[in-house]
C-alpha cells in the first residue's frame, strides 16, 4: 500500500508518492487548482490513487510558528474533509511548518534557478511532508 501526500496551496497542490514498502517519498507532479473557483483537483488526484494503489494521504498543515491554525490552515483541513469523502481513504493532517522553506533552501544550495524552482517547489515540499510522516511510522 502506498501513501500519497500533499501540499495544498491557493494555486498548486505538490503531489508526492510512497514506495510500496512506504520508506521513500518521491515527488511525484504539481497540480494546478484554483481554490476560488472551487477547482481543488480532485478528479486528477483520484486517477493518481487508482494508478499507484494508494491507501492512505498526508495532508501538510500549515501550522502558525505558535502552533495555531490560521486561515490556510483551515483551507486544508476543508481540503482534507472533502478529499476523505471522495476518496473513501483516511487523510492525516502533517505539521508542515518550515517545509517549503527546507525544499527553497535545498533548491538553493543545489544552484537551481528561480524559474525551475518554481516549478519543483511545491512538489518537493509534499515529498518532505511525507518522507516526514513515513519516518515518524518506523
């Protein structure tokens, strides 16, 4: 069973996969959505859960530094709600804090440009937030 995680934004939503043995995350693609039309993705997010087997999904939360939850926060855990319902998979909230952080630093520290950062962002800040969840299982 493979585990999919995510990191939700106004605009893209990072995709990130498990291996079957759920050790590894990779960083799968990034999806664009719009969250004032209502456009959240989900017909594409199901066809990835049918193709790669998935049985669970990380959700990154983006907790406030003082650990509460503000407005994008509860944007995701709406997100999360209603990706459940569709679904019928159980969806994990994962503290996010600092991971697109990390994911910019790492970026930066390997010399990619700005524009090819853009692109990689958000897909290797869900690889993070899963590898971060996988890790907490062993």
């Amino acid at each position: 069973m493979r585990t999919m995680g995510l990191d939700v934004g106004t605009k893209t939503v990072g995709v990130a996969i498990s291996d079957e043995l759920g050790w590894t995350a990779q960083g799968l693609k990034t999806l664009k959505i719009n969250e004032e039309k209502n456009d959240l993705g989900f017909g594409e997010l199901e066809s990835i859960i049918k193709e790669y087997e998935v049985g669970k999904i990380v959700v990154g939360l983006p907790k406030n530094m003082n650990g509460s939850i503000g407005p994008r926060g509860e944007a995701c855990m709406h997100f999360s709600r209603e990706l459940e319902k569709l679904s019928g998979l159980p969806v994990i909230m994962w503290d996010e804090r600092l991971t697109t952080m990390a994911a910019e630093r790492v970026l930066l520290e390997a010399d990619v440009s700005r524009s090819k950062r853009k692109k990689v962002i958000d897909k290797m800040a869900a690889m993070m937030i899963l590898q971060g969840y996988l890790d907490s299982q062993i």
